[in-house]
C-alpha cells in the first residue's frame, strides 16, 4: 500500500469564501499543506457554540467533519500499523491503534499545534477554558484532519501522523505504549540509581478556570526535568518526559563509549606513573648488575632441655647421728677444775 496509489475521493466544486479568515492562514502555516477548500477548514475549527450564537449567519459547525475525521484516522493509523509491524495479529494492532488515537494523544497533537487560539467558540465556551478542554480539542484535531484528506486524500493525513505519531509508534515497536512517562522514569530510575523521583509545583499562572501549573523534578537532589501544564498530571507528565531524554541521552553516551572501549569518565581508572624517558642524543645508562644473593643465617640449635635431677633417697637426707652429753656427774670435776684455775677475786 503506498501513499502515491491513494487518490483523493472525487468531490463537487465547492464555492470559494467570500473572505478568508486570518485564522485559516495562520492554520495553513502550522499545517505544513496547503489548505484547498477554505470553507471546509472554516467549519473545522468552528464549534458549534459559534454558530448558536451566529444563527442569521449561513455558518456550519465542525460536527460532521469530527465523524468522518475520526474514521479517516483510524484509517491511516491501521494503514501505517500494517506497514511497521507485518508479523503482529490483528488484536495487538487494534490495541496499538487504541492507544495511539484516544482522545489525549488527540489532544496533545492539537496543543502542539495551539489549535485552541484559532477555534472559534460561543461567550459561554470562551468563559469557561473551552480552547483548553481536551475533548473539544480532540474533536476539533478530527475536523482538520477531515479537512485534509477532503483536500488531499489521505497523504497529506499519513504525513501529518508521522509528524506527531512517529513518538507513539517508536513505543509501541519498543513495547513500552501502554507506559506514561512517570511510569517509564519511574523504572529507570529505580533499576539505574536506586531512587525515586520526586515532583514539586514551583508555580501557579492565569485565572482559576485556565490555570498553568509549573512542576520541577528531582532526583537525587538535582533538578532533571521542568515541565507545564494545565493541570498538575499534565505538568508531571511533561516533566518526566524530559528527564527521560536527558537519561536515554546519558545511557546513550555510555554505550557508545563501552562500544569502543573508552571507560567512562566518572569510573576511569587513574594513569600508571611511567618512567621518565631520557633526552634525546643521550645513551640509555646499561642496566645494572644483579646484587649478590646474601645467605639466609643457619637456624639457632633448639635449646637443651633441662633433665631434672632425681632426689635423694629419704635416709640419706637423715642428719649424722650426735655423740651423747657427758652426764651430769661427770661435768662437776671439769668445773671444779675450771674455778681452782681462775685468778682469785679481790675484795673491796
């Protein structure tokens, strides 16, 4: 199925506006084609709170164009899902087309586009944030794309898809469609740093029915992602989605530098100190000779063990026996002889 073999469905001369709204140039330039039949683009951008408050004016609102709008997309959807995955069956491409065409994808496409400013709305839907409501916004994304394929057939519409769909259907081929973008950060944050990241509103902006909320995330400690939105999920979202670019960017680095051997900077290992390399013109000094190897001492012989000595018998121990004391009878002539032999005392 090639896109030149689609042909634009026949359709009668349609009568030119009489004036050209700014608006549809302006719709023209954001597009990137051109806008054949100016009066079917009007109405593609008119709800129908416009033309209630406009009945003497032959107007026509962007019902109809939503109906054939949101065929036509289920179409060139499918038409692109059959080219990129030829194996899947057809309950994996229905859900795939589910989840690529549902009303925020719708939504964001038209934000992207800041189809909002363009629409024309009744007092009441101006008064209450309708530029912003994602259903009105989706319904009136269907009406251009109406639009285009009832002025070009359906390659102007596959063109538009690849521009903003080419995202979702790199996710789907990855598996990871079904997964917002808080939920992917959340993943990689925890299977790569071991932490959860953590969102804070930084600020508020606008009127209460149409405010913009500011969100900032951390990880770490450190700011990775700032993002806006009309409510604080859309702000989160927006947010993860550009922490996530800047980490898929820093995975990116690494694999590429381990592809070809260069470690990375925050885990290369410090240079070797080399030896200084002599002068030129001066002869490397020759080696020098190996000193001589010293002896190792001899061992010191183990000490002598002590041999103790076996006691003496008891009876040797005895002391010898003593002569016996001269009895009492036979000392009294020895001190008898012992006083006739000492000098006489003198009296006083």
């Amino acid at each position: 199925m090639s896109d030149d073999a689609m042909e634009p469905p026949e359709q009668p001369a349609a009568q030119a506006a009489t004036v050209r709204d700014p608006a549809l140039e302006v719709l023209q330039e954001r597009l990137g084609v051109r806008i054949v039949n100016p009066d079917v683009a009007l109405a593609a951008i008119t709800h129908k709170s416009f033309v209630n408050e406009h009945r003497g004016e032959p107007l026509q609102d962007n019902e109809r164009l939503e109906f054939l709008g949101d065929a036509v997309i289920d179409l060139a959807v499918s038409h692109r899902l059959m080219e990129r995955f030829p194996e899947a069956r057809e309950g994996e491409l229905s859900k795939i087309r589910a989840a690529v065409v549902d009303e925020p994808g719708l939504a964001r496409i038209a934000r992207e586009l800041d189809l909002g400013a363009l629409l024309r709305l009744g007092r009441g839907e101006e008064l209450t944030g309708g530029r912003q409501k994602a259903s009105l916004l989706a319904d009136a994304m269907e009406a251009v794309v109406a639009a285009l394929y009832l002025g070009g057939g359906l390659a102007p519409v596959l063109a538009l898809l690849d521009r903003f769909l080419g995202e979702a259907f790199a996710h789907a081929a990855a598996g990871t469609l079904d997964r917002d973008y808080k939920t992917q950060l959340q993943e990689l944050a925890q299977s790569r740093l071991r932490a959860s990241p953590r969102y804070r509103v930084v600020a508020e902006h606008g009127p209460d029915h149409s405010k913009v909320f500011d969100v900032e995330l951390e990880l770490r400690g450190e700011v990775v992602g700032r993002g806006a939105g009309r409510s604080k999920k859309d702000a989160e979202q927006a947010a993860a989605k550009l922490a996530l670019e800047m980490m898929n960017g820093r995975l990116g680095e690494e694999r590429l530098r381990a592809t070809a051997g260069v470690a990375s900077p925050d885990t290369a290992a410090p240079p070797r100190p080399e030896a200084a390399a002599e002068p030129p013109g001066r002869e490397a000094a020759p080696p020098a000779p190996p000193a001589p190897a010293v002896p190792e001492p001899e061992p010191l012989p183990p000490p002598a063990k002590r041999v103790k000595q076996p006691a003496p018998p008891r009876a040797a121990r005895k002391p010898t026996a003593r002569a016996p004391a001269p009895s009492k009878a036979a000392r009294k002539p020895a001190r008898k002889a012992a006083r006739k032999a000492a000098p006489a005392r003198t009296k006083k």
